[in-house]
C-alpha cells in the first residue's frame, strides 16, 4: 500500500461511506454527516472530497439507476475501495495507539 495520509474531512467522508454501505451518494452522505456529527458541510466540499479520494483509489464510484424522483437523473454511488479500508484501519489503529499511550493521570484535573 502507498503511502497515502487522510485529512480530518477525508476521513469522516470515508467513514460515512462505509457506514452508508452501498448507498453513499453525496447528499446521503452530507445528510449522514449532519446527523452524526451535527456538522454543516456543503455540496461541494463533500463532492471535491469524494473526488480526491477515489482520485487516490481509497473509494470507486458507479452511477445507479434513473429514477422518477429525480426527473431520470441517475445518482453517483460510492463504495469503499479494499485500499480504503486498509488505511482506515491504520489511521483506527494509530489513533487508538495514541490515546492508549496517554497516562490515566492526564485527564485528571
């Protein structure tokens, strides 16, 4: 695997497109975001996110079928990429080696 590093937005996207599970589009996943996190993000944050990261082949995308509901338009689908999900378990096992290395007496105020 190369040596690719996630930004703090890359990552959450990543994540909530393993959460969606089949069914990450951008708005599912900006709806996603703001529900978990009650955070604000744009369509075009989320859309620029999503294209550097399959850019970086950490996620792959199809476009779904028509639908009636959006006037025929089909939807851009994101999955996970087997490389995705290899560097969100190293960025999970990083982090955890990092909080478990924080002595109990640190939060004690």
């Amino acid at each position: 695997m190369n040596k690719a590093t996630l930004g703090e937005f890359e990552e959450i996207v990543l994540l909530v497109v393993a959460i969606l599970n089949g069914d990450a589009y951008s708005v599912a996943i900006i709806s996603e975001i703001e529900e978990r996190l009650d955070r604000n993000v744009s369509l075009g944050a989320v859309q620029t996110v999503l294209k550097r990261l399959e850019k970086k082949g950490l996620l792959k995308s199809d476009l779904g079928d028509a639908t009636n509901e959006r006037g025929g338009k089909r939807k851009r689908l994101y999955e996970i990429t087997a490389e995705g999900q290899e560097l969100l378990d190293l960025t999970k096992a990083q982090r955890n080696s990092l909080w478990n290395a924080i002595p109990k007496l640190s939060f004690n105020f």
